[in-house]
C-alpha cells in the first residue's frame, strides 16, 4: 500500500478522507494548510497527495507551482475544490497536477482516481510478471514454442448427496440448534469472507454487504470479528 499526503484546511474532510484510506490499507498523513504541506512533504516522502485548492495561508495551486519550481514534483498530485473554475483545474493540470476532484468527491470516483495515480507513479518500476493463471514452467514453454497454454481440468468427482437434510448442517454450522446460534455462525462466516476477499478494507465491505458502516461495525463487534483497525492497531 501507499503513504498518502492528505492537504485540506477542512477538518472534517481530512478525518473523512483519512477513515477511507485507511480502510484501503494506506498510511496517510495530514496538513492543514501549505506549511504543514512543506513540512510532511519532505519528512513523509509521500506516494501521492490530495491537495485542495482553496486554502487560508496558501492556496493548492500556489504550493504546486513551488514543489515544481523546487523539483519536488516526483509525485501523483490530486487537486481537490468545491470552488474551483474549469481555468483553474486546467492550470493545475499544466503546471503538473495528474487530476482534478470536484467536491463534493464521490468514493467510487476518489478510490479510482488514486489507484490510477499510484499506478502511474509507480509505472517506471513496473515489470513484466508471469501470467497467475499458468505455472512458471509452462508459461516458458509457450513463450518458446508460441503455442498456447491449456491446463487439464481434474477428473470429475462422484457426486454426494451433501443436501441439509442428508447431513444435519449446512457447511460447518449445524443445523440441530437453536436458530439465532445458527444464525450468528452463518453471519460470521459470511462477513469474514468479505472482510478476507476485500483485504479488511469496510469501506468496500460496506458496499458488497449493503450495511451503512457505523451498523457494520456494531455487528462486527456483536459477532466477536475484529475489524480492520483494531487488527493493525
């Protein structure tokens, strides 16, 4: 994951932004205004920064042109307005901003706004990586002989009746006890599989499980399942 510089004079835009992308598993740093900027910019050495526009000591735009002006501008810059004119989001990009948000941001539109600026960021170190869905061996071989790779499929296993009413349980919970026991079993299950598959992150468990995150997080507790924070606290 990346170390994100988070720039905004808002408190609560700072705590929001901060929330998500920790869920996502990214560091993050925080400036109130562009001399905390300056200041987490050389200490943090950051990945990427979400830079807003419209601030009190000085503005986004202003501190972009400096970090250029320095050769400080080796990393993704987001700028981030709820203000901002077209001329303004054009002048940041020229002077070296890689995209522009406008408030109020949508999460959907952030998250893939930074997976594609760290992606760009790191774009100079990318290497080629052997196909996941091949064996080492036999990706070399293809690449050898330019035919195409095929993998058997296993044989076929003898079907079993697995049904509930020929094993007692469904899975691992059984079915010979009280319903709210078996309901609180089939719910763990369910919200670790999400939770594992989206690598802890709430944020996108809160969408695929359709649960506001303050009512995910209160079942979480209620099941005994540790969140993402608490994990890496």
């Amino acid at each position: 994951m990346a170390r994100i510089l988070v720039v905004d004079d808002e408190v609560g835009i700072r705590e929001l932004l901060s929330e998500i992308l920790y869920d996502e598993g990214h560091t993050v740093e925080l400036a109130e205004n562009a001399a905390q900027a300056r200041t987490a910019r050389l200490r943090a050495r950051p990945d990427l920064v979400l830079l807003d526009i419209w601030m009190p000591d000085t503005d986004g735009v202003s501190l972009l042109k400096e970090w250029g002006s320095q050769g400080l501008l080796d990393m993704p810059v987001i700028m981030m307005s709820g203000h901002a004119t077209i001329d303004t989001a054009v002048e940041a990009t020229r002077i070296g901003a890689m995209d522009f948000l406008e408030k109020p941001i949508t999460l959907q539109r952030l998250l893939k706004t930074i997976a594609s600026g760290l992606a760009r960021g790191r774009a100079p170190q990318a290497v080629a990586a052997t196909p996941v869905f091949a064996p080492a061996a036999l990706a070399a071989s293809a690449a050898d002989t330019d035919r195409p790779v095929t993998i058997p499929a296993a044989a076929p296993a003898v079907p079993e009746d697995t049904s509930p009413n020929a094993t007692g349980s469904l899975g691992s919970i059984s079915l010979d006890q009280p319903l709210r026991d078996a309901r609180d079993e089939f719910e763990r299950i369910y919200f670790e599989y999400h939770l594992g598959r989206e690598n802890h992150s709430m944020t996108r468990v809160s969408e695929k499980t359709g649960l506001e995150r303050t009512h995910l997080y209160r079942k979480l507790k209620q099941l005994g399942i540790e969140s993402a924070r608490k994990r890496n606290a």
